[in-house]
C-alpha cells in the first residue's frame, strides 16, 4: 500500500495548486457584502423524500430546472447548477468506477452487479496517484450500492490513507436503471427489440427502455439492499434524463453540504449518470453530451464560484487538460 507517500505528495500539492488555480482564474478575494451573494445566510429546507439543502447549490426549482437560472424544456434539467459562495469552492472530483466484469463481457450493467476485474482495480489505484499528483486528498467519498463503484472508491481510500468510514453509499448515485435492458449484451437487445429501438433507447437522453416486470429478479424490488426505499420511487427502467433527476437531491443536499464545509469531494459513480451530471453543471447541449467520453477510471476536477457558475473542470489525468467553463 502506497498510502503514506501518495497522502504526503497530495498535501504538499494542495496548497500549490490553490494559489494556481487563483491566479488561472483571476478570483479576488472574498467580498466582504453578503447580499452580493445570492443565498449568503440562508438555512436549509427539507423537500422531497431525501431532504435537498439550498445554499451552496441551489436545489432544483418544481418545474426541474434551477431557481433564478434559464432553461425550458428538458434543457431546464442541464441549466447552470446555482452556486452561492463569495470565493472558489471545491473541488468536487467525479470518477467513473474501474473496468468491471460488465464491461468486460459486454454486457448493460445497470443496477446490477458485477465485480472489478484485475484491469479495473488498477485503474482504481492509478487514479488514487492521480488525485494525489493534483494535490487533492478527499474528505469525503460518495459512491453507489453497487460493488464495481464501492470497490473503486474503497481502493482509492486504501490507497491515499483515507477512513472507509468517510465513504457514504447511496442508490441515488446508482448507474441508470436499464430496465428490461439489464444484464443483455448488444446482439441479445438487437435480437430482442430491433436494432432501430436499442439505438433510440441508448442515444436519446429523454427515452425510456422497456420497463422490468415487478416480478423480475433483476428488480430492485427484488433486492434486499433497497428494502429501506420506498418501492414508488424505485426505478424500473430509467432515461438518463430520470437518472439525472435522481442524482440532483443528493448532489443539492450532502455532496453540496461537503462542499459548502470547505471540503474536497470525491464522488465514484457511473457512466450514464455523470453524463447528466456533467450536463447539468456546464449547460451542454444533447449533442455534446453524446460526444463526453466516460471512461473507465477516469476522473474529473470540477471548482465552482459565484452563482450559477461553474468555473474550471480539470481532467486529473492530464492536469494540462483544463477548461475554463464558466470564466
């Protein structure tokens, strides 16, 4: 275990790559008038069946897009993620979980569950080197119920020196719920469906697959781990649109907390969710978003400031590879 070398070089870096990050950006110090700052004292309010906290994020307005911020249509969901503090927060670090068992055999993960294979766990320990190459040592780690995610961030923990007690599961960081889509590999959904319904499934954001019978065992009805959820909100099949919705009460309400604690985040989920997710925070178009890359293992820094703005998102795996989305 690498643990003690990779924490030193992280903190060493931490300090560096913030007065960088300043001097990138051109962020002046914090104001000292709180009513520049939409939300500056604001408290929290519960809402919906995880409780979303307004503050640092704004929690996401009854018609799903984001209070005081444009959009119609879908695109109100991929709006500007609101954002109320007077100075750089973050950052939160978005990685996709390592090559699983799914992955390598082909086959539509989903809800359900597959290991890491070998490949897998070494993306998992490079990306730790990653982080710590950044300077960016998490405070706390947010990842799914399923084993390919949980195994990913207890890797990273392991690797960097970081308590598994910091690590927080939730079915809301889920990947998209397949439906009856799940568990089948490319020809097995060409041979049931059609080729032209698997393609409409897979490439709109707002279309839903086939929906699983409740009956099924790949319900997650059927699966003891979410007998604590209410079965009305269970997914049966899901678009990425209804996965996206998903996430934005966890994402509004802890990882926003973290984050407004002055804390580095580190989030280990999915591929079809951090495409939303991704979409959410820089305003991409349906277009764009079919175009990000996922990877396996790959990682992405994101620093937020001022409201309704997020400011830099840096690829971890080459720091050079930074996008000044909100400047």
């Amino acid at each position: 275990m690498r643990s003690p070398a990779l924490r030193t070089a992280a903190l060493r870096n931490l300090s560096l790559r913030t007065a960088a990050l300043r001097t990138t950006v051109g962020v002046a110090e914090p104001a000292t008038d709180p009513e520049r700052y939409v939300g500056a004292g604001t408290g929290v309010e519960e809402g919906g069946d995880g409780g979303a906290e307004r503050g640092l994020l704004e929690a996401p307005g009854e018609d799903g897009g984001q209070d005081g911020c444009q959009g119609n249509g879908v695109d109100e969901l991929y709006g500007p993620a609101g954002l109320a503090v007077p100075s750089i927060t973050g950052p939160a670090v978005l990685l996709r979980h390592g090559r699983s068992e799914s992955n390598e055999s082909g086959r539509c993960g989903g809800w359900q569950d597959a290991p890491l294979t070998p490949e897998g766990e070494h993306q998992a320990r490079e990306a730790a080197l990653n982080l710590a190459r950044s300077g960016l040592m998490p405070d706390s780690i947010h990842t799914s119920m399923l084993t390919r995610a949980i195994t990913t961030a207890q890797v990273v923990a392991d690797e960097l020196g970081v308590d598994e007690d910091r690590i927080v599961r939730t079915w809301r960081l889920n990947e998209r719920n397949a439906g009856a889509l799940e568990g089948l590999t490319r020809q097995e959904m060409i041979d049931g469906f059609g080729r032209k319904e698997m393609k409409r499934w897979r490439r709109n954001f707002d279309v839903r697959p086939p929906a699983l019978d409740p009956e099924d065992p790949r319900h997650p009805l059927n699966d003891r781990r979410y007998r604590g959820i209410p079965a009305d909100v269970l997914p049966d099949g899901e678009s990425i649109l209804d996965a996206t919705r998903r996430l934005l009460p966890y994402w509004h309400g802890p990882v926003a907390a973290d984050l407004e604690a002055g804390k580095c985040v580190l989030v280990v989920g999915h591929a079809h969710l951090f495409r939303g997710l991704r979409g959410h925070l820089e305003q991409m178009s349906d277009e764009a978003l079919r175009a990000i890359p996922v990877e396996n293992g790959s990682a992405q820094a994101y620093w937020f400031a001022g409201r309704c703005r997020v400011l830099l998102r840096r690829e971890l795996a080459c720091p050079s590879q930074q996008v000044l989305v909100g400047g």
